[in-house]
C-alpha cells in the first residue's frame, strides 16, 4: 500500500555497506486519520537514495515541511514502511521548508 504522510524532515542519513546504499529520514510524522494523535511523532523511515539526493546540504533548509510518498511491506509479520519519494506540489516543486522554532 503507498500513501502520502505529511512530515518534518530533520535530517537524513546516507551509508553504503557492502556495496548496498542505505537511507534513513529522522522525521516527525504526521498521521491525519489517527484519531489518537494530535501532532507530531517522532520516526525514522527507510528510504530511497533519490531521496536523500533530493535534500540540500544546507543545514537551515531543516526542519523542512515535506508530504512524503510512503509504501508500507508487510515482512514477517510487521509493517515496514519506507520513503520511495518526496511528493511534488502542483507546481512540480518540494514544500517550503518550515520554521525552525528561534532559541530564546
């Protein structure tokens, strides 16, 4: 199943084990139909290397206000779910990076 998530992308991490790239997104997700959340939770999804070549290298691009395009697989027994793509605006373009709360 795939389905879009609004999320904050905090930051992605980029590793090659083994001749394998491996993507991982610190985000803070958003679920609209989960009555029981009001918010944001904290997660980390797997993801697809274009993905992460998607992202700047520019630290106040983050947190950035993204709706990411996520599959959910079913292996033994659990959900996984995992980023294959950064959903475009109508536009053709990412969403704006969001505020990043100021330090008092």
């Amino acid at each position: 199943m795939q389905f879009i998530m609004p999320a904050l992308v905090l930051g992605a991490n980029h590793y090659h084990i083994d001749g394998v790239d491996h993507v991982s997104l610190s985000v803070m997700e958003a679920d609209p139909s989960d009555n029981s959340l009001k918010g944001y939770r904290p997660a980390k999804l797997k993801a697809n290397l274009t993905v992460f070549q998607e992202l700047t290298d520019q630290l106040s691009d983050f947190p950035k206000k993204v709706n990411l395009v996520v599959q959910n697989r079913v292996s033994k027994n659990t959900i996984q779910q995992s980023c294959i793509a950064i959903a475009k605006d109508d536009n053709g373009s990412n969403s704006k990076a969001a505020t990043a709360p100021k330090a008092s």
